[in-house]
C-alpha cells in the first residue's frame, strides 16, 4: 500500500518537515519496491520520469525542483494496479477506482507525449513560447483538454478516460454503432446532468479517443476476396484479378451507390497496422519490459525452458 500522497500538493517554494517526509516515504515505498535497484527514476519536474537516480540524487531533486503532481500512480516505483492509492482508512473503494482509472489514463498520455507533465507545468509559464503547434503538439492540446475537462460539472472523471472505457466495453461487447449512440443519448438525456461533455454519436465518441493511437485504417476490397485496392491499386475502380466492380451498385438502375458524397465500397478491410502498435507497446512504461525480456532476462545455459531456447 503506498503512502498518503498529500505532501505532494505542497509547494516546493516552502519546503515545510512534512514535504520532507513525504520525500522520505516516498523513496522508501520505491526502494522497498525494486529492491534489486540501486538506481530509480527521477519523478522531479524537470526529469518527468526520464532520467534516474541514486536515492540522495533523487531526493535532492524532489526538494530543489519539485515532484510532478499529478504523478499519484507510481507505477514507475513499484505501484501495482489493484492496489489502494494510500494507506489513509477514510478513503472509499469507489474513489481509488477512479482515481486510478484517471492515473491510467495520464500514464498512457505520458507514454505517448514524454512531455506531457512538463506541458502541464509551463503551459502558463513565463518560458512558454507563443509559437504555432506542429501535429503533435495539436494531438496533445486536444487530448490534454479533453482529459482536463470533467464529464459534468464536480465530476470525478474526466471526459477522455469515460469515453475509451466506454469504447472498450463497446469493442469487447461487438456493439453496433447505432446501439452505442442509443446508450450515449439515453445517458445523456435521462441520467447525467444537462451540462455534461458527453458526446452524441460514435464518430464524436471516436474523435475523442483518435490521437492515443487507437484507430485502424480502413483497405477497400474486393467483394470476393481477391484483392485489397491499396498502394498501386488504391484508385483501380474494378478488381484486376475478377473485373468486379469496387463500388456497390442500385440493383434497378445499376448507378453507383453513394452515401455522404462518397462512393460505398462493396467490402472494407479493417487494417491495425503492426508498426505503430509495436512502437506503443515500447513506449508503454507498462510494457516495455516485457518487450525486452527475450534479450534482457532470458537465461542462455543450454536447458531449455522457453520457446525462445529453441533454434526456431
């Protein structure tokens, strides 16, 4: 169970005893932790995480420059999800559940945007520069505003991190588009409060939830499985294999179908492409050691105790 996390909303301007002796618990709550660590990270406002430490390093740093605020997830320092965010006895079950669920979410912004808390902290700052954003700088304002904004009004969570767990229940439940706007509208309407962010449809839902990586690409093909109309093929209007026709047509007047201005193609690939997801689970603070252990972890002494021991 990690330490009250109170001391880390006071500010490093007065270092007050009990500043201090958060930094203490804090420190012994990771050494403790990683155990096998001499060294762990940094989580100061200037090193968010990046760089590591020796435990005086670390603890200098946290009184000099400050520990990151919204930092109250410490799965870098040995939090485990499931635990109880602090050992204070008047904390209920419902709030650690979703103020874990937010530190998820923040997780995943950071592991996409390194940044992000140093964002957070100087986006009002005298050093911040008026210059235009480039696209990642625009992803992360959109997604930084939306995980800002409550769902309604004293709301404990936030508008981004509702609408990808309801997109996930979404997946896992292979609801329709049309079922899931019905559910959206229905909360809406009748159970949240007037003011609430909760968006209309499935295309606003997904929007939200876009730039954390999550989407797939849509490949037109062939209706009967003969070829996918990408790369060179990408403006063919019939298959070169069969000479079917890409586009659905009116079985009357045998004119082209079209919805939204654009043709309807008579089947849709949805495409997760590897490179990207490969790229996410290395840059997940979660996950990345798993994607290591093969080289880092794995025991070559000739027994054989894993598939990776074998020659294949």
């Amino acid at each position: 169970m990690a330490p009250d996390k109170k001391w880390m909303e006071l500010s490093r301007f007065i270092v007050t005893l009990t500043y201090k002796l958060g930094v203490d618990s804090f420190l012994d709550f990771s050494f403790t932790r990683l155990s096998e660590a001499r060294l762990i990270r940094c989580p100061c406002i200037n090193c968010c995480n990046t760089s590591s430490g020796t435990r005086e390093m670390v603890k200098s740093y946290l009184i000099v420059h400050e520990i990151i605020q919204n930092y109250t997830f410490w799965y870098h320092h040995g939090k485990k999800l499931g635990e109880p965010q602090s050992n204070l006895e008047d904390v209920e079950d419902d709030d650690i559940e979703e103020a874990d669920g937010e530190d998820e979410i923040h997780g995943i912004l950071r592991d996409l945007y390194p940044d992000f808390d140093a964002y957070n902290t100087n986006i009002d700052g005298d050093d911040f520069l008026e210059e235009k954003p480039n696209l990642e700088a625009k992803k992360f304002y959109r997604l930084s505003k939306d995980f800002e904004q409550p769902l309604y009004q004293n709301s404990k969570v936030s508008k981004l991190s509702t609408m990808v767990k309801f997109l996930h229940i979404k997946s896992f439940g292979r609801w329709s588009h049309e079922s899931f706007k019905m559910l959206l509208k229905m909360l809406k309407e009748d159970l949240l409060p007037d003011e609430s962010n909760l968006p209309d449809s499935y295309y606003e839902a997904k929007k939200i939830s876009r730039d954390l990586g999550l989407s797939y690409r849509k490949i037109d093909a062939c209706k009967n499985n003969c070829m996918l109309y990408w790369k060179d093929d990408k403006f063919l209007e019939s298959c070169k294999v069969c000479g079917a026709s890409r586009w659905k047509e009116d079985k009357h007047s045998g004119e082209t179908k079209f919805k939204s201005g654009k043709k309807i193609a008579h089947k849709i690939l949805c495409y997760f492409p590897l490179k990207p997801r490969l790229q996410r689970f290395f840059m997940s603070s979660k996950i990345s050691s798993l994607m290591t252990w093969h080289h880092e972890k794995r025991v070559d002494d000739g027994m054989m105790r894993h598939p990776t021991d074998s020659m294949a």
